[in-house]
C-alpha cells in the first residue's frame, strides 16, 4: 500500500517537473509576443518588401497612355544602380567620410570621456552637460546652423580668414567632405563620449589607485588600463558610427540650400530619395539594399577584424 502510494506520489512531482517548464516556456512567449509582432511588422516587413521591389522593374507599353506593368527584372535594378557612375561616387564618398571622420571623432569623444573620468577635473557636471549638448539639438536644426556658419557671405569662419588674408570656402568642392565631416563630429562626439564615459564609471577605482601606487603615471592608467578594459564600448560606438555614417543625409540636404555645387547624389541615402522623388521607387528600393548590404558588410568586417586581434591576444 505504502509503495503505491509513493509511487503515485513520484508520478504527480514528475509530472509537474514536466508541466513546470512548459508553463514557464508559454508564459515568457506570451511577454514576447508583442515585441515579436511590432518588430516583424515594423522591422522584417519593410525590409523583406524592399528586397522584393529591387527585384521588379515598371514597365511602360505604347505611348505611355496605359498603366504600367511590373515586370520581373531580377538582378538588372542592381546592375543599374551599381552601373551608374554617380552612384557608386555617392558610396566611395561615404566610406571616404566614414574613415577618417569616425576616428576621429571616438579619439575626441575617448579623451573628453577620460577627461570627465579624472578625479582632477572640475565641474563635470557642468562639462558633461556641455559635451552632450550637441547631440541633444536636432540634426537638422544643427545642419540648419552649420549651413549658416559656412554660408558663402554669411560664415563668420571665412570673414575671420580674410582678416588674415586667406580666402576660404568652406563649401567649395574640395572643403564640402570636411564640412560635412566636422557637422557630424560635432553633432556625435557627445553622444559616444557619454557611452564611453559611463563605461569607465564601471571600473572600480581601486583597479586605478593600485597602479598608481606602482608608479604608473596618469596617462598610462589611462592608456594602459582604462581604455582596454572599456574596449566592447569602443567597439559598440564604432558599429553605431558606422551605420550611422552610411546613413549620411540631413547634413548634405540641409547643405545643399548654402551649396549649390552640392550634388543631389552626394549620398546614397540622398539618391535614393531623389529616386523616389522621380518616381522610380523600384531603383531606390535597390540603391537602398546596396547600401544596407555595405553597412552589414563594414559593421561585421569590424566585428571580426576585433575578434581576431582578442584572440591573438
């Protein structure tokens, strides 16, 4: 009888060890749902609907009176859009900007974040607040302020030049991709610097005083210890920079009003709206997946290279 007993005992705690992880799998698809739906919806959809508009083309029959008809094109949208000399400028001169405007501008946002970080430093609220403030204001208020800071006959930066007996243009062909690069330096810097900079709230102090007692200088516990050990924020705001800088446009349109050299392809994200603008939704559908594919290709390049250099280490 006893033995039963036990055994049906066994049976229900069995069962209910069953039953426990499938009640808790239900009840965390259950919180998951909402997210799963919105980013599906707002996030695969249009992606899975831009990748299948590259590949169709609008086909017009006749004299254009009849509707046109979309016809199959497979891969000819990406022969177009890589075909076109304007284009491929427009990708060339981002990466061109991305490679010397990202480095910079972490190394400034890396040495204002140390600065905030040192115990020496003097009102860092007041200098964080500052750093930031920047990339608080909206992009295109910023862009609207810079256009008017280069402005032919406007910049106080060109009238001071002149002063010193220098003419300056600082939206002349060959000044436009500093121009641009010095918008962005200023609008981003604060924006990574608080990043980095909460990273190295994370280090314990006792990690700096320790090698300050054996005679490390201040900028070697810097160097040293702090900027390695806040390395995946460093390589999280390199990612971010990188989209971000494929995605390169309020600064040339807002540009463009000052700089009428400025060309309305300038950018990829800038030609493929024109593309819309004139109607040719399926070309900018393919400008807009080429370029998603070059920002996966140098964010995941990246990631690797810096993988690779851990683990060599």
């Amino acid at each position: 009888m006893t033995t039963v007993r036990a055994g049906r005992t066994a049976a229900r705690k069995s069962g209910r060890g069953a039953e426990g992880p499938r009640r808790h799998g239900r009840t965390a698809a259950l919180f998951l749902a909402p997210f799963l739906l919105l980013f599906a919806a707002l996030y695969l959809a249009p992606i899975a609907y831009t990748v299948h508009e590259s590949l169709y083309r609008m086909q017009r029959s006749g004299l254009g009176l009849t509707a046109p008809t979309q016809a199959f094109a497979g891969l000819g949208n990406y022969a177009t859009a890589l075909g076109d000399p304007e284009f491929r400028g427009a990708l060339l001169r981002v990466l061109l900007i991305g490679v010397v405007q990202v480095p910079v501008m972490l190394l400034l946002a890396l040495v204002l974040a140390l600065l905030l970080d040192a115990r020496s430093t003097l009102f860092k609220r007041f200098f964080r607040l500052a750093f930031f403030l920047p990339y608080a204001l909206p992009g295109v208020v910023g862009a609207i302020m810079w256009s008017y800071l280069v402005a032919p006959g406007l910049s106080p930066i060109t009238a001071a030049a002149e002063h010193l007996g220098l003419h300056l243009d600082l939206t002349s062909d060959g000044m436009l991709g500093a121009t641009i690069g010095n918008m962005l330096t200023w609008g981003w810097t604060g924006y990574n610097m608080l990043i980095l900079h909460s990273a190295l709230q994370s280090i314990p102090p006792e990690v700096g005083e320790a090698a300050l007692m054996d005679g490390c200088s201040a900028f070697g516990v810097a160097w040293r210890i702090k900027v390695p050990m806040i390395r995946p924020a460093l390589v999280l705001t390199t990612v971010f920079s990188i989209i971000g800088t494929a995605q390169l446009y309020n600064e040339p349109a807002i540009l463009h009003n000052v700089a009428p050299n400025l060309s309305s392809t300038y950018t990829p994200i800038y030609a493929a709206y024109n593309a819309v603008d004139a109607g040719d939704f399926n070309l900018a559908a393919t400008q807009s997946v080429v370029l998603a594919v070059l920002a996966f290709a140098l964010s995941f390049g990246f990631l690797k290279l810096v993988q690779r250099r851990g683990v060599a280490r």
